[in-house]
C-alpha cells in the first residue's frame, strides 16, 4: 500500500502544510505537540476532513482533491478514536 499526501489541512483558523509519502511496507510516525495536527491529518487521510488544498491518493486512487472525494465509507483507512463513548449516554 502507498499514500501521498501533499497539500494543506485544516480546520476552522488553523492551517498547515503537509507533504509526505508513504511506500509500501514503510512505517510512518505521526509526532509532535498539542495543536501540531497531528490528528486534523488523521481525519484527512480517513476523509473525516477534507484537504484545504492538495490531493490524498493511497494505491493510485485519488481519494481527495479539487474535483474528488471518497466519503470516508469507501476508503480503506481508518481512524479509531481514542474515546468510546461517542454514542453511548452519560450514567
């Protein structure tokens, strides 16, 4: 499996650029402090967020760009979130 993303992210005022790849048995580590994006470019790749600008393909298929989106549905990645209690009642 291959990924690229190269463009900018964001949500509400913050903004940033990303540009990376990511070849076929490599391993790539998200790091960085708190408000860095570390999770806007998560969302991005999983299609919760869309790209401000720039394109995410992953095995050739463009998933997201000017003119493309795949709803997060049809992609083959994933986020899983830290809190799981999204849908469940407070007791």
């Amino acid at each position: 499996m291959t990924l690229s993303v190269n463009g900018e992210i964001g949500r509400g005022t913050f903004r940033r650029r990303v540009d990376f790849s990511v070849g076929a048995g490599e391993v790539l580590g998200v790091v960085g402090p708190n408000g860095a994006g570390k999770s806007t470019v998560l969302h991005t790749v999983a299609g919760i967020e869309r790209m401000v600008s720039g394109s995410v393909v992953l095995d050739g298929l463009v998933l997201d760009d000017e003119t493309t989106f795949v709803e997060p549905q049809h992609r083959r990645a994933v986020v899983v979130f830290q809190d799981i209690r999204l849908d469940r009642k407070s007791t």
